[in-house]
C-alpha cells in the first residue's frame, strides 16, 4: 500500500466529525497536512456518524468498499483529483440523493452506487465506456443520469462514448419510465433492467441482436416494447413477467426465442412467430392466459422444447404449418376455448359458439380432433395428417366407435351417454401413443370400409 494511504491515514479516528447546529447535519472531516491519495477498502464502512462528505483533492481512488452502508451520507463532493470508484464504494447509502461523478473518473467499478435508495440525480463523466454491473441496481428513486456536458435534466441520458450496459445495472430502479436505448449501445446485459416496476416503454436500438436472459423480467407495467429490426435470439426469461405487455410484434430476423422468455405475459393477447424462427425453448408463452391467437409462419422449426403454450387456456385460433401440431407447442387437453385451427393451410377446425373443442390427438397419418357439438354429443372429427395424401374427413360419435373398436363392454350398465362418452374421453387421455395409433388406424380403416361400400 503506498505510504500516503497507511502511514498518513492509519485509522478513521484520525478523521472527525464536525457538526452544525444550524443545519443540524455533522460533516466528516479529513486530517491536515497529509498527502491523501487513495481511501482503502471498507475504511469508512458502516459509519453512520456523518451526513456531509468533501473527498480531498488529492485523493485520486476510492477504494472498495470504502463507504459502503455510510447509512446517514447525504451529500458528497468528489474533486477532480479522483480517477477510480471501487466497487460497491457507495453501496446501501440510502440517504444520498446526488452525485457529481468528474470527468477525471475513468474506472467505476461494479456495484458502486446500488440500493442508494433515494438517489434521484447522478452526473457521469463523458469519457465512460460502460455503465458496470449492478451499478445502480436498487437505486429506487434514481430518475435523471446525465453527463457533464449533457443538455438535458431528466430522463437517462447517457453519453455516446458508452457501448455497453452490464448485468443487472439498472435493475429494480423503479423510477425509471421509459428507456431508449442509444444507437451507440451494442450489447445490454442480464437483468439490465429487471424488476422495473415504472418501467412503461422500452426501445432497442437496431444493433442489438440478442436480447439478453431476465433482461426486463418482471417490468409489470411494461406496455410498449420496440424490438430490434436485426434481432436473432430472445434468451432465458428476457421478458417473463411483462403483466401488461398487450402486443409485440417480432421481425423476421428473429431466430431463437428461450426457455420462458413470454411467460406470464398475462395481457398478451396476440403472437405471431416469424418464418425464420429455428428454435423454441421449454414454457416460451406458459400462462400467458389472455392469449387468444396464435400463428406460426415459421416451417423450419428443428428444435422444439416442452409445455411451450402450456396454461394458455384461452387460445382461441390456431394457424400453423405442417410438423406443429403437437402436444409439445400446445396443451390441447387445456384449451376449452379452441374454435378455429388451420394447419397447413387446410381448416381442420370450425366451431361455432355453442360447440366445444374437448381435445386432439396425432399420429403421422391422422388427425383426430374430439368436441362437444350442438346438441351435446361427443363427437369426433378425423382428417389426414399432410396435405398430399388422400384426405378423410368425417364425424363419429365417439362413445359407440371408441367402444367397438376396442371391444369394450365395461360401459354397459351405464346408461347416460355424456357420462359413456367422459370416461371415453377419460381413457383417451392417459392412453400411450401406441395405443393412440392403434385408435386412428382402426378408424381410419372402418372410414375406408364404410365409403368403399357406399
């Protein structure tokens, strides 16, 4: 450690507090005569003694740590003698509310100004290349960030010498309204802006081609969100939570949507998946319960993951391409409100309002889709699974057919037909795909039996 830090500043006793009767505030206040260059890690840590702060000007780092939790810091002024902020530096002070950060700060450090709670205005150095991670996270009040040469007073304003926003360095400052993120910005990181909750606009740049994991998780009145027109990939939970998120329209460029990147998006009410999208991760829209239609454009879709519209029981219309209609994109056993679903350009469901839509099973030659007509019987609709093959299309009433194509006798001592037909629909449930298989191809078989004889 050099010597002007140790030898001359041993110990914080050798500082004293100062206070105004006036003002009734009490001001720290540095030795005489001692060449101060660099406030060590955690050396006022936890003081809670003085609410004014003036760093010597010959003070040039601030170490670590150096004022972490000062719970009672109110004021600082920092000289231009200063050049490095340390991490966590001013951390938990809750009382500060400004600060002027001099140009002559070229390293802030991680962390250095989070949970100050009621930090309103903070004055950044133009020659900062980064925002740091989780440098103002929890900063609840924070609502003007400007730099010294900025014209502006409110908003967030920050410098074109700034590229990138790291991890979580935003997060939880819940006065921050809107958000445009500058042109010169390249890459945003993890829970940038997560837990938000004031947050009501965001707009990406068109650099952008990632959106990061959590990035605006939580952001519960989150209603606008304008996506990069050359974005690639939507990670890990990047908007999971968005409660009042209506509508959002993804660009074609898009290739990659993650693991519960929409989940929870509880107003959403409308998605269409763009023709270059390759990959939908595990629960991407689960519980977005107001979603109503769903259309996927994309034909290339390689890989898919589980429960992707799992709990979106309101889904009403369906426009997919060949290859989707499976149990891994949809819920079909939870989705009451289905009426319409167009799979590779055919209608293969058209309900009206009084019929109801009970469930749907696949296999690669048929579709068999189970529903409630308008006099209330069970019935059953079976189509051919692609296009080019011999289309069947017929309705069965389920109860007789299930039970003779299985030679099933167990039913015979009940006599109300809606309860016949809900165990039916009971034991088609928890059937295996082979035996689903067995049911279609049978039926199919007596179909073609039926209309050779005809």
């Amino acid at each position: 450690m050099d010597k002007n830090t140790i030898e001359n500043l041993k110990s914080r006793t050798q500082c004293k507090i100062e206070f105004d009767k006036t003002t009734k505030k009490s001001t720290l206040i540095f030795p005489k005569g001692k060449n101060i260059t660099v406030l060590p890690k955690n050396f006022f840590a936890y003081c809670e003694n003085f609410n004014i702060l003036h760093i010597p000007d010959t003070v040039q780092s601030l170490e670590d740590n150096c004022f972490n939790q000062c719970f009672n810091l109110e004021e600082i002024t920092l000289p231009n003698s200063i050049n490095k902020i340390g991490k966590y530096c001013f951390k938990g002070c809750s009382k500060l509310n400004n600060i002027k950060i001099p140009d002559t700060v070229t390293t802030l450090e991680n962390g250095a100004f989070s949970f100050c709670k009621k930090l309103n205005g903070v004055t950044l150095p133009d020659k900062l290349t980064k925002i740091p991670k989780l440098c103002f996270y929890g900063c609840n009040n924070l609502s003007s960030l400007n730099t010294n040469n900025s014209t502006n007073i409110d908003g967030i304003n920050l410098s074109d010498n700034i590229t990138v926003l790291e991890d979580n360095c935003f997060g939880e400052c819940n006065n921050i309204k809107t958000f445009k993120v500058p042109d010169n910005i390249t890459y945003i990181g993890k829970g940038a802006f997560e837990n938000c909750k004031s947050l009501e606009e965001f707009i990406f740049n068109d650099n952008i081609t990632d959106i990061n994991e959590q990035l605006l998780i939580n952001c519960r009145n989150l209603h606008t969100i304008h996506l990069p027109k050359n974005l690639e990939n939507i990670h890990y939970m990047a908007f999971s939570g968005c409660e009042s998120l209506k509508q959002i329209t993804l660009p074609e460029t898009l290739s990659y949507i993650g693991e519960s990147s929409f989940s929870y998006c509880t107003e959403l009410k409308e998605i269409i998946i763009p023709q270059n999208v390759q990959q939908i991760d595990n629960n991407a829209f689960e519980n977005c319960n107001k979603l109503e239609a769903v259309t996927i454009l994309s034909n290339n879709i390689k890989n898919i993951g589980n429960n992707i519209f799992d709990y979106c029981s309101n889904i009403k219309y369906l426009n997919i391409p060949q290859g989707t209609l499976n149990n891994k994109l949809f819920d079909f056993n939870n989705m009451p409100k289905l009426k319409n679903i167009i799979y590779d350009n055919r209608h293969i469901l058209n309900l009206n309002e009084n019929e109801q839509f009970i469930n749907l099973i696949n296999n690669d030659k048929y579709i068999c889709i189970n529903y409630l007509n308008n006099d209330n019987k069970y019935l059953y609709k079976v189509t051919t699974n692609k296009t080019n093959d011999n289309e069947i299309k017929t309705e069965i009433d389920l109860t007789t057919n299930f039970l003779k194509l299985f030679n099933h006798n167990m039913l015979d001592d009940i006599s109300d037909t809606n309860k016949k037909a809900n165990i039916c629909l009971n034991m088609m449930s928890i059937l295996d795909i082979e035996v689903c298989n067995e049911f279609l191809n049978k039926l199919s078989k007596n179909i073609q039996e039926d209309n050779t004889n005809m």
